[in-house]
C-alpha cells in the first residue's frame, strides 16, 4: 500500500455519495469507485465524517475508524487513517454511545447529549481531516450517511447536505430499487430539502435493478422530467457481494438454515449488540462451508462448530443470550460431543466464568456476571481501550486445536495477524493444567498464540482446552489467516470421517478479485465520463 504524502498546490476534487435511506448501497458504490479512480491512474481517498457503526477497522497506528472506510482505503491501495473516519459512533445500550474521535475514545453520550454538546464543536474536527485529505489525494470520495431529508437532524447535520455545502461538493443521490418505491423515495427527498440543496444534487444512481431496463425506462424519463436531474446509471443487482459490510442490518439476509450441499455447518450466535461480524466473511467464503446466524432457541441443532462473535455490550449481551434460552442450547451440542464452541473478542469474554465491570465502562452503572464456565477465565472491564495491530505464531499447543500435526520443517506454525479491539483484561483464574471448575471433566487448558502488539515483547495470547473443543482469542480476524483457517476447517472435516481440502483461496487475493469484479460492474453502468466533468476532470 502507498503512503504518498505529494505536496498540492490546489485541494482534491470531491464527489459526495448520499442515498434515500441506509444501506441502498453507498458504501459498494464508494468502494467501485474508489477502485476505478485507482484503476485511472489517479491518488483517490475515502471520507466519512461521521459513521455509527460497530464493524469497525484497526488503523496501521492503532486507531479505530469504520469498518466501510477501512475496506474502501484498501480498495485505492492505500492505508487508512483517521481522517477518513474522524468520529465513530459505537452504540452501547439503547440511546447510547461510546464517542470514538480520531480513533480514540472520547465519551459516552445519550443520543440527546451528543447532539446539543457535541455536534456544535464538531463542524472543525470533521473539516481539518478533509482538507488535509485534499491536501493529499487527488480525490476525495464523501460518503454520506442515512438519508439527507432527515428533518429532525438537518439543523446539526455533519454529514450529508451541511458537508456538502461546506466541501462545495457535487452530490450523487442513491436509491435502491429492489426494496421497491425508488421514484417516491428519490423525488420525495428531493421534495424536501432546500433549493440550494437540490442544485448539489448532479446525479441519480439507481442500484439493485433487477429485470429489463427498457421496462424501467419509461420511469427514468419521467424522472428526469420531473426533477431536472439525470440519471447516471442502473447498476444491476448484484448477489454474494463480498466487500466487508459495517451495517449488522446486512445479517437479516444471511441464512438460519445450514445449506445442505456443503460439508460443514458453522453457527453464528447473533447478540442484538453484535460488533465485526465480519470476522467470518472468510469462511463462509469457503466452498465446503456453511456459516449461518443464530438469534432464538430451537435454531442452534448440532452444528459442526458454534462462533461467539464480538459484542459491544459483553454483559448484555449474555443475559440476553440466557433468556433466549441459546445457553442451553448450546450445552446440549457442546454434550453431544462432536461440536467445537469458539469465542471472539466478546464472545471470548463470555466462555469464561465470571465478567467484572466495577468502573461501569460497559453499561453505566458497576455490575458482574456469572460466564458459561466453559474456560476458567476471569474478565476485568477497564477504562482504557486497546486497539492494535498484531502478528505472531501458534504455540506449541495449538495444532491440539488444528489437528494437526506438531509444528516440523515440513508445515511450519502459520503466521497469525489480526487486530485487537477491547476494554477488557481475561486471565486465567486456575493453573493452566488444572480443570475448570464449572465445566467438570474438562480437558486442562493451553495458550494459543505468542503475539506481538508493535515493537513490543511476545506474549501469550488466547486460551483453549487441550482437545480443542472449546478455544477464544481477542483476535479479530484470525480466520483471515489463509493456513490457520484451512486447518482449522480441516479439523472440522476429519471428526466427521471426512478428508481435508487443499488449500481454497487467499483471503487478500479474493479480496482484490471482488474490488475488481464490483468495479467492473459500476463502471458499466454508470456514465464515467460525466461524472469525471461533475468533478470538473478530464476522465
């Protein structure tokens, strides 16, 4: 990736992408985008100046910025920083939020304080990181968020028509045809918001089309009559595109059912606080993998493996996870023998047996609660957020977790890379070959990984039971690790009777392969050409 910092004379072009309610597809178009005005052999940059997402991305320097705004970076070549993302929102509980600025922690906020205390200092923060991507880049990409007709939140908007105004920006306007009403939707945001809003608006982009398009022509015409603003383009809907998502409303169309024709069947417990869900993108991308999502009791069955995901809110969470009746649910798999149980993060966090917040950083008030008991693991919340980078190896341990064979010249240990994001410390409350207390004849538990955060020292990382049954990490990411995630799934294969895989695909291969494939499809159908004059630059 390129970190090219050229000296400018005069700012970068900006284009700003809004749409007519969340997820009509903003953030695929930005990243198409950010892909073709890389392909161009032009310096593009992403920017958002205000994302509420809980999908979020590790920057190269530890910081936390949206998980969209991350990808899209990736997509120009480029490493992320904050200023693509200056303030994150992370919901918590019900009408609250941690404030994430430049990356860093700043408060946690009712949605009423956020926007009488903070949206009024935030015009300067939002606006130095642009300019100083437009000191940089040749373009900058805005995304918007939500919709810009909301009428409530227009007097303090920081990130859709007010941005614009203050970026001079042109405005593309987004709607997604397949959730049906795309002309209602478009000419009724149109209809309200200001005159000197609408002369911002230089474009349609109708996205998620599916049929005949001279069907669709008839209306297009009429729109264009009736508005006075052209459409650029019908993008065509496009199934299993595989662009990391920072939205959880995209698991609503993700299977509860396992699908018959694959091998192994992956569970995913969704929390109502679920947070980088993304962390198992790579192996629902396997071809003998079936990875759905849990929320109520009676869904779970036997499935080969069971993931606890991430959360926001670990406590919360888990109580929730109680009176759904899910924990039972998954002791009966666990008792049936054959099923792995895996935490990330959070879910790490509830494997163990008891959750400590005495400084209320989760919820706002000191509380504890009892865990599953599967690992003999204690959580402490701390104030202090750790957000980092990592890389390290497996310990001598964890082929017990592959089955595979120890560590030889022939297979060396696989590299693992990932990230850390947390405000939790989890120790192991037993020696470490002693059984757990609440899980009776349990196997003694072995560390997983040695790792390093930085330049600083190696370190154990992650526990696991010695068979392997039940094993978490901090580790977001650790399934994009193309070896460690082929013989984990390997091991998965061999306690059904069936033989491992060759390896599949390479996680930054596939990743690449879908920019390209997605930008392929928007440069089709959109008028490039016109939307380079929009800009005011030679296409």
């Amino acid at each position: 990736m390129s970190n090219f910092e050229p000296s400018r004379t005069n700012p970068a072009a900006v284009l700003m992408l809004q749409g007519t309610a969340s997820d009509v597809g903003k953030s695929v178009v930005t990243t198409a985008l950010c892909r073709i005005f890389t392909q161009d052999g032009y310096r593009p940059a992403p920017f958002k100046s205000q994302n509420m997402a809980l999908n979020s991305y590790v920057t190269e320097d530890g910081k936390e910025i949206g998980r969209a705004q991350g990808v899209q970076a990736e997509a120009c070549g480029i490493e992320a920083t904050t200023d693509m993302n200056p303030i994150l929102i992370k919901p918590v509980k019900d009408m609250h939020s941690q404030i994430v600025v430049h990356g860093v922690p700043y408060a946690y906020m009712s949605a009423s304080d956020y926007r009488k205390e903070f949206l009024p200092q935030a015009k300067q923060t939002v606006m130095d990181a642009l300019n100083r991507l437009r000191d940089t880049y040749d373009i900058v990409l805005m995304e918007g968020a939500g919709s810009p007709a909301e009428i409530n939140l227009k007097d303090r908007d920081i990130v859709n028509m007010n941005l614009a105004g203050w970026a001079d920006a042109p405005v593309l306007l987004i709607s997604d045809i397949d959730r049906g009403g795309v002309f209602a939707s478009l000419v009724g945001t149109i209809e309200l918001l200001e005159p000197h809003e609408v002369q911002r608006i230089r474009g349609f982009v109708i996205n998620k089309f599916r049929g005949d398009l001279s069907l669709l022509q008839p209306g297009l015409d009429w729109l264009e009559e009736r508005t006075g603003i052209p459409v650029l383009g019908v993008l065509p809907y496009l199934p299993d595109i595989r662009i990391e998502a920072e939205d959880s409303v995209v698991l609503d169309k993700k299977p509860k059912l396992s699908a018959k024709d694959k091998a192994l069947d992956i569970a995913v417990i969704r929390y109502p606080r679920i947070s980088n869900f993304t962390d198992t993108d790579a192996l629902a991308a396997e071809p003998d993998v079936s990875v759905r999502y849990v929320t109520e009791a009676g869904e779970l069955g036997l499935p080969d493996a069971i993931i606890l995901p991430g959360t926001k809110d670990t406590i919360g969470d888990l109580l929730e996870l109680r009176t759904r009746g899910l924990e039972q649910d998954i002791r009966e798999a666990m008792n049936a023998g054959r099923t792995q149980l895996v935490g990330i993060c959070g879910g790490y966090q509830m494997l163990g047996t008891a959750l400590f917040d005495p400084e209320a950083v989760e919820s706002g008030m000191p509380q504890q609660a009892e865990g599953l008991g599967w690992l003999a693991l204690s959580t402490t919340f701390l104030k202090e957020k750790q957000t980092v980078r990592v890389q390290g190896t497996l310990s001598n341990h964890c082929p017990l977790l592959l089955n595979t064979a120890p560590d030889s010249d022939s297979a060396p240990a696989p590299i693992i890379e990932g990230y850390e994001i947390h405000m939790g410390v989890t120790e192991c409350v037993t020696e470490p070959d002693a059984p757990t207390d609440r899980a009776e004849g349990m196997n003694p538990m072995h560390t997983l990984f040695h790792i390093r955060r930085g330049e600083g020292t190696v370190f154990e990382e992650g526990w696991g039971t010695a068979d392997g049954k039940v094993w978490g990490t901090y580790l977001h990411g650790v399934f994009d690790n193309d070896r460690f995630r082929r013989s984990w799934l390997d091991g998965l294969r061999q306690a059904k009777g069936l033989s491992a895989l060759d390896s599949t695909f390479t996680v930054s291969e596939a990743k690449e392969r879908e920019f390209d494939r997605v930008a392929e499809v928007v440069r089709a159908h959109l008028d490039m050409d016109r939307i380079y004059r929009i800009m005011g630059m030679d296409s």
